[in-house]
C-alpha cells in the first residue's frame, strides 16, 4: 500500500502540536494559583449602599470602638446615600468590617461599618485630578477614556489633595455652576460655607477662566466636559487629586 | 419587583404613592407607582415588614453647598 508522504509530514505535525498543547496544559494545571485572598484585596475600591435606615461607622473595625458618625440610608435630598469601601477587615468573632472613606471633615477620614450592612458593586472607572497640570482624567482599566482641562482652588482656598469620591450628581440651579454638577466627599478650606463647603466638580458659566487657579476649591470643567463626565461617572466613582 | 411570601399584600407608601399588590404563588409581587413629590417609598411586605426603601430626588436641585 503506499503512503503519501505530505500526509505523514501532516500528521508528525498535529501530532507534535497536541504534545505541545498537552503540556503547555499540564504546565498551567501544576502552576500553583494566587491565593483567593491576594485576588480579593485587589478587587477594591468599591461603591456600596446602605441596606438599613442608618448605620454606624467605628473608628475601628470594633462594635465597641468610638462611633465617628451615623450614616443614613438616604441624604437629605433623598438620594441614597454612596459609600467608597476601600477594604475590609475580620473583627471579633470573625464578623466582616468595611473600610470606608468618609464623607466628613477634616478629609481622609476612615470609618469602619459592618459589612452586613452595606450593598457593594465594583467601580468601572476612576479619575484623577492634576492639580499642577490642571487636567481632569477618567481613567478605564488603567487607559485615559477621557481628559480635560479644568480650573482648581487658588491660593489660600487650593483643592485638597487625596482620595476621595463621587457623593451625588447633579442638575444645578444655579447657572454658575454651568450644566451638570458633582458632590464629592472632599471638603473646601472654607468651613464656614452655607453646606459645609463641599468641593465640586461642575461646570461653568466662565469657560475662559478654565486651566487657571481661580475657584474656592471646587474643580471647574467646560460644560460640555461636564455632560460627557455625568455619563462616565456614576455616584461612588473614586477621585484622586495630586499636587 | 418585590419578592416576598406567596399570596401575601405588598404595599408602597411615600413620596405621594399609595399602591398595593397581591403576591403570587412565587412570591413576586409587581406594583407600578408613579411619585408626585421628593420623599422615600416604603415598601411592606407580609407582617408590615419593609422589604425595602426606595429615595425619590429630583433630577435638578441647588449646588449652594459647593464651594464653586
């Protein structure tokens, strides 16, 4: 009978590349995994709801450490009320604690709820704001989806620097906040403002004064700007704000 | 969508809703509201128990707590 000798060389060739496949597999199988909990530390930020009328946030991940605040499950506006978690701890008796960034003076406040009481689902995107280079970023999966020129605090009333997040978004009122409006959880060097001096990011009924430092601490965009980040940026996106 | 106890009255109060709803026999119950005003929706269940709370806000409202 005769053989057809492509067809041999055809076959030598699967056959070597199954082999090849096999181990690679086999490789892959005997490969130790990271640990579940290295894989679940990296999967914060966060954003959460509060599941109950209130909760009480610890200063440490303890029922019977100092209660920094109450959070209601809705603000005074009746939004609910987001939270940013940036981890959680194990507490006694093995109960489940969230680290959270609060919402409260002075900034970079950490508070500790129970996780039983909070509903959390994972942040698609962040931004970042450059004081020095005044341009806003929205940050994907490490790539700049979008980016624009911003106005910042100027002396004396600078935008704080750190990690913050969306609290509440908005259609404002007032035209000088131009078309669309954000909440964060940071706070203004103004304390005595009407509010409590919440810095913002929004828009502007004065375009040309954008890229300068000429606000009392909020974070000014064109409104066009604006619109593109109310689309991009649900409540309890994380902000980060560098010098 | 609410789920709850098979054949048991669902009702909605709040934010100028008033709705009520019959379960069926997989436990969802299905009220449609429409609010008038801002406020929040309390949703009750079999035993007036509150399966969950819903926030009415509008969509403009003023920004004087910004800084600006």
């Amino acid at each position: 009978m005769a053989v057809d000798p492509d067809r041999t060389d055809r076959f030598r060739a699967l056959s070597t590349l199954l082999a090849v496949m096999g181990l690679v597999g086999l490789i892959a199988a005997l490969t130790p995994v990271a640990p579940a909990s290295a894989k679940s530390a990296n999967e914060y930020p966060k954003a959460g709801v509060i599941l109950q009328t209130k909760v009480a946030a610890h200063s440490r991940p303890s029922s019977s450490s100092p209660t920094i605040r109450f959070i209601p499950q809705f603000r005074s506006d009746f939004r609910p009320t987001t939270l940013l978690v940036l981890g959680e701890a194990k507490g006694a008796k093995g109960s489940r604690w969230l680290k959270l960034s609060m919402p409260v003076r002075p900034n970079g406040t950490i508070g500790w709820v129970k996780a039983s009481a909070v509903q959390m689902r994972p942040v698609q995107r962040s931004i970042v704001i450059d004081l020095s280079s005044r341009k806003l970023r929205v940050l994907e999966q490490g790539k700049t989806r979008f980016a624009t020129r911003v106005a910042v605090g100027r002396k004396g009333v600078e935008t704080p620097t750190g990690t913050f997040y969306i609290t509440a978004k908005f259609k404002p009122t007032e035209r000088f906040l131009g078309a669309f409006a954000f909440e964060t959880s940071a706070y203004s060097k103004l304390s005595e403002w009407p509010g409590g001096g919440v810095v913002g990011l929004h828009g502007t009924s004065m375009p040309w004064l954008l890229g300068q430092a000429v606000s009392h601490g909020c974070v000014r965009m064109s409104n066009a700007a604006a619109l593109v980040l109310k689309r991009l940026a649900p409540a309890g996106t994380p902000i980060k704000i560098v010098a | 969508m609410v789920q709850t106890t098979p054949n048991t009255v669902v009702t909605a109060n709040g934010a100028g809703t008033k709705a009520s709803a019959k379960s069926n026999k997989q436990g969802k119950a299905k009220l449609t509201i429409k609010p008038k005003r801002k406020g929040i929706i309390t949703v009750r269940a079999a035993g007036n128990r509150v399966v969950k709370r819903i926030g009415v806000a509008s969509a403009s409202r003023s920004g004087a707590n910004l800084t600006g």
